[in-house]
C-alpha cells in the first residue's frame, strides 16, 4: 500500500490511525512510502506555514513506521506522477485524498483507499 503525502496527514487532521482503519478495511499489508513523497514532505517541513510545518513534521513521523522506497523522479514528473507509475509497475493499491490521483489511478485500474466524509476510510477498486 503506496501512501501518498497528503494520507499521511488524515491522522493529524482527522484524528483516525489510518494503519488500524486500513487493517480493518483490508487485513494485513504493508505500508510504503516513496521517497519521493518524503522529499515532498521535507519541503513542507521547512517552507509551509506554521501548522503546514507541524503537521509536515507529524507526518514524517508517520512515514517513519512505513518501508521506503527509493525511486527515480523523471525531469517531466511530478510526485503524483511517480505515484502512478510505481503503483502500476507494482499492482499496488494506494492510499491518497487527492481527487486528481485518484480519477488517474482509477483509469489505470488501480485501487485506492481515501477518507471519506471526514470520518472514516473507503475503499475503491479490487485489492
């Protein structure tokens, strides 16, 4: 399970461990985070707003209980871009509040996991 950047902030926003509510959706998986997505993270830490920081910084602490992946970033990708590719390369669901991600993933056959209504995880597509 691909985390995105903006999922890693649902449990400081929203108050809901998303590795429990995952498990429950699910079962057992393993979470991954890109290092791209901690890239992206680490920009927000230090350039963003006061709560932006502080919750970039939760965020990477979050991270930190997932594995990592090391990926190449293209010169025409963006993060989300990488996301995409990977999760394809990989049959790999990922877990992402962006509307944009998720209609491309969704294209691409790949399922997604999002918050729904502020209150709880949803699942969309065949894991």
């Amino acid at each position: 399970m691909i985390f995105d950047s903006n999922f890693l902030f649902v449990p400081v926003q929203f108050k809901i461990d998303v590795f429990e509510a995952i498990e429950g959706l699910i079962g057992s998986f393993e979470p991954v985070v890109l290092s791209t997505t901690l890239e992206e993270l680490q920009v927000l830490s230090k350039s963003g707003s006061k709560k932006v920081k502080r919750e970039a910084d939760l965020a990477r602490l979050l991270a930190s209980k997932c594995r990592v992946m090391n990926v190449e970033k293209g010169d025409e990708e963006t993060c989300d871009d990488v996301i995409l590719r990977v999760a394809r390369e990989l049959g790999c669901p990922v877990a992402t509040n962006d509307r944009e991600l998720r209609r491309r993933l969704r294209r691409e056959g790949v399922a997604t996991i999002f918050l729904r209504e502020k209150s709880h995880l949803e699942v969309e597509g065949a894991i």
